[in-house]
C-alpha cells in the first residue's frame, strides 16, 4: 500500500515537471527514442517479475543504460547522416511486444486456471 | 539543557521511526522504481507537450500536407482578398462621400498607418528574429565559390526567405528593406538601399517570430545552405525589435496611378 502511493507520486511530480519542462523541437528525436528505451526496460521488468527473475540492479541499469545507449545512436546517425535510430526503434518496440505477448500469456493463463478450479469444484459438489 | 537533551531523545526517536518503518514496508525498491517512473512519465508529458505545441510549424511536416496546406492557404487567400476587395469598395464609397465623419477619418487613418507601415517610412517595432551573418574564414573547394564571405546572392535569398515567411519588416544593418530597395554587390562591400554595408550582417525582421525561424531554420533550408559554406548564421528570436524608417526619399517619376 505505502509502496503503492510512493509511486503514485513520483508518477505525479514526474507529470508536472514534464508540465513545466520545455524540450526544443530538435531534442524531441533523442528523447522519443529514450522513451522507447525506458518503456522497454519497463515492460521487460514485467516479464521477468512474471519468471521470478526481477532483480533491481539490472532494471535499473537496463533502464537508464539503454536510454542513454538509444540516445547516442540518434547522435552518431545524424553525424552520419544515417537513421541508425531506426535500428533502435525497431528493435525496441519489437522486444516491447514480445514481453507484452508474455505478460499477456501469463495472465490469460492465471485466469483460465482460476476458471478450471471453479468448475472442477462445482462438479465435485454435484457428486 | 534539558531542552537539548529533549531534542536529541526526539530526534533519536524521529531517526528510529523513520528507520522502523522503511524496513517494515520495504520501501527502497519503491522508491527507486519510483525514480524511474518519475523520469518515464516527466519525459513522456515534455515529448507529447513538445509534439503538440510543434505540428503547426513547418518543420516535421511531410512534402503531401505542405501541399495540401498550401492549397488550402490559397483558398483562403482568395476568400481573403475577395473581403478585401469588398471593402476596398467601401472605403472608396467612403472617400467619394464628401461627408466628413468620424468613420472616414479613423478608416482613413488606419489605412495611412499600414500604409506607412509597408511603405517603410515610420519606425516600428514588435516581436521578430534577429539574424547575424558573419564572414567564414573557410576556403572551399575551387569549382564552386572561391570564398565564404557574404555575397549579395546570400543576403538576397534570406530577406526572400524573410518575406516569403509573412515578415513585415526588415532591415539590413539599418537600412529598411522597402519595395523598391536594391541589395548588390559592389566591389568589395555591398549597397542596401544604394547605401553601403559590411559584415557582420545583421538582419532584423518583424514577424512571427517562430514562421520566420523555422522558415530560416528548415532542413536543407538557407541557414544550412549558408553554414556548409562556412558563413557563420546566429539566429535569435526577441520579443521587443525596433527597425528604422527608410530614410531615403522615395520619388516617383514614371508611375503614375491608373484608374
């Protein structure tokens, strides 16, 4: 519960600086790319809460990491005149929807196995 | 004293309950999950803001809307202009009443004001940019330009640029750009208005202030064209620019008014 509005907050003071916080139209590719990273190291925490494999250090590091990797991409493809950031954006939404696929999969199973009990003990009882 | 102690007990206690409490709900991952949450949804919220206050400008925009924009623009044009023409008609229907009203008079001075104001020949002021072209010291490849230095050509194609963007003043190094003002080269320095200029060239327009700067600042758009040569452009936007009047004398012998 404490837990919960924790976040909550730091989801609200998050809100109302991006409110107030002013991007100049050229940044706006770094930081659409950078959201692709964060929102793929969000999904990805998911799925590996899902498999009991989430460890903090590694969605922390995945999280800002990646952000800055994706960023830099953007940087050396306009120096190359290569949309090199494309490459991130591809791979990254990809990765977003197969850990969604995941995340899915296993709540869709939670449910039908909830279902199955129910019906399993609703026999029982009209023996 | 015994406030001190007071304090200290308080304190102590304070720092305990905090501590109890942190290790009772395991607040730490929240809270560095939090952290990155802040990060997602503060990024999140200044993109889409960017996004949103950005697609009425030019730049983003793909060739297919520009043309359609620009069709519809038209359009509007020429609804504009034909309101325009009506009440043209009107103010002549005003001018041939002899009636001397206070209608008239105010019509009659608003009209000398914009007048006056696209003739060039009051000062004014508003917001705008502000463009400094400086000389490059880069030598280029021989075929195409022999230097970097501001030609005429240069100048030219941003006060185009500058108008083309819907500015209504402009002056190089305080000369006022007027209908009929020349810019050339002439030898090694360049006449505005038959008068000469040197770099660095500062080149004030009224307008608004970001049609005009991403109309300089566009992709492949003169800005970059003037920086690959190696001519230094600084662009600033200001809210308060003030431009001279045209003070030369405009003389018109061979026009005449044809009605």
């Amino acid at each position: 519960m404490v837990g919960v509005i924790i976040l909550i907050g730091f989801v609200i003071a998050g809100f109302l600086t991006g409110l107030n916080l002013v991007i100049p139209y050229v940044y706006s590719k770094y930081i659409a790319v950078a959201i692709l990273a964060c929102l793929d190291s969000v999904f990805g925490a998911f799925t590996a809460n899902i498999d009991k494999k989430f460890r903090i250090n590694i969605f922390l590091s995945g999280f800002f990491g990646n952000a800055l990797i994706a960023m830099f991409l953007v940087f050396i493809g306009d120096k190359l005149n290569v949309d090199i950031y494309l490459a991130a954006v591809i791979v990254f939404s990809g990765r977003l929807l197969n850990n969604f696929s995941t995340i899915r999969r296993e709540y869709i199973q939670k449910i039908d196995n909830k279902v199955n009990r129910e019906k399993n003990k609703n026999k029982i009882e009209k023996i | 004293m015994e406030k001190d102690i007071l304090k200290k007990i308080f304190s102590n206690n304070t720092k305990e309950a905090i501590v109890r409490f942190v290790k009772k709900h395991s607040v730490m991952p929240y809270i560095l999950i939090g952290v990155t949450m802040f990060f997602l949804t503060m990024m999140l919220t200044a993109q889409m803001k960017t996004v949103n206050s950005t697609t009425e400008i030019l730049q983003g925009k793909r060739e297919s809307q520009l043309i359609d924009d620009l069709v519809q623009l038209q359009r509007k044009y020429n609804d504009l202009k034909a309101d325009h023409d009506e009440s043209v008609k009107i103010v002549e229907e005003y001018k041939s009443n002899s009636a001397t009203n206070s209608q008239l008079i105010s019509s009659m001075t608003d009209e000398l004001k914009r007048l006056s104001i696209s003739s060039g020949t009051v000062n004014v002021k508003g917001e705008g940019i502000v463009i400094v072209l400086t000389d490059g010291t880069k030598v280029l490849e021989p075929d195409l330009r022999q230097d970097s230095l501001v030609h005429d050509s240069d100048l030219l194609t941003v006060v185009n640029e500058l108008k083309a963007a819907g500015a209504e003043a402009i002056s190089i190094n305080g000369q006022r750009v007027i209908a009929t003002s020349a810019i050339r080269c002439a030898g090694p320095i360049i006449q505005v208005n038959y008068q000469r200029v040197a770099a660095p060239f500062t080149v004030k327009a009224i307008g608004n202030a970001q049609y005009l700067e991403s109309a300089i600042n566009i992709k492949n758009g003169v800005a970059d064209l003037l920086r690959e040569i190696g001519i230094g452009v600084k662009i600033t936007r200001e809210k308060d620019i003030k431009i001279q009047k045209f003070d030369g004398a405009l003389n018109f012998e061979n026009a005449n008014i044809d009605e």
